[in-house]
C-alpha cells in the first residue's frame, strides 16, 4: 500500500466520521424538536377540547413515525452540509491555486 493510498484512506475515514458526527447531532437536535412539536400540538387539541394535557412521548407507530421522519432529515442535512463543505473547500483549493 503505498503512502497516496493511505493518505486517501485516512481522508475518506475523516469524511465518514464528519457525516455520521453531523446526523448523530442532527438526529438528537431533531427528537428533542420533534417531541417538542408533538407535545404543542396535542396541547392545543386538548385545549380547544377544554380538556387537560401532560406532556408525554408518543406511542407505538406514532414514535416509529416520528424517528423514521428525524433519521431521514438528519441525513439528508449531513449530506447536504458536507457537500456544502466540499464546495468550499474546493473554491478555497482554487482560489490558492490561481493566486
């Protein structure tokens, strides 16, 4: 193996680090967010019911649901910044290049 090729390795491990790291983020940010919405929601539908209404997480599929939605968009969002990234850091190598 040669020197190149374990330099691109090493990249390619940081990269993958990075996006897991951002959805890990994404996804914890995303739950507490989404809890949040669920909890709002179900409040005002007690209220103009004239009921009371405990904060709570929601059950069976409802949870499923919810995850399934928050893992999606946290991945999206680490693929999207880390393209993001990659655009930057491509103009800034460029710019260096020309200078």
């Amino acid at each position: 193996m040669t020197t190149e090729t374990k330099e691109k390795g090493k990249e390619g491990s940081k990269a993958t680090t990075k996006i897991l790291l951002l959805m890990s983020i994404g996804f914890i940010i995303d739950v507490g967010q989404a809890l949040i919405v669920y909890n709002a929601g179900k409040g005002a539908e007690a209220k103009a019911l004239g009921t009371t209404y405990k904060w709570k997480l929601p059950g069976g599929k409802e949870l499923m649901k919810t995850a399934g939605l928050v893992l999606v968009t946290s991945v999206l969002t680490g693929l999207l910044v880390s393209a993001a990234e990659a655009m930057i850091i491509g103009k800034e190598k460029e710019q260096v290049t020309k200078a």
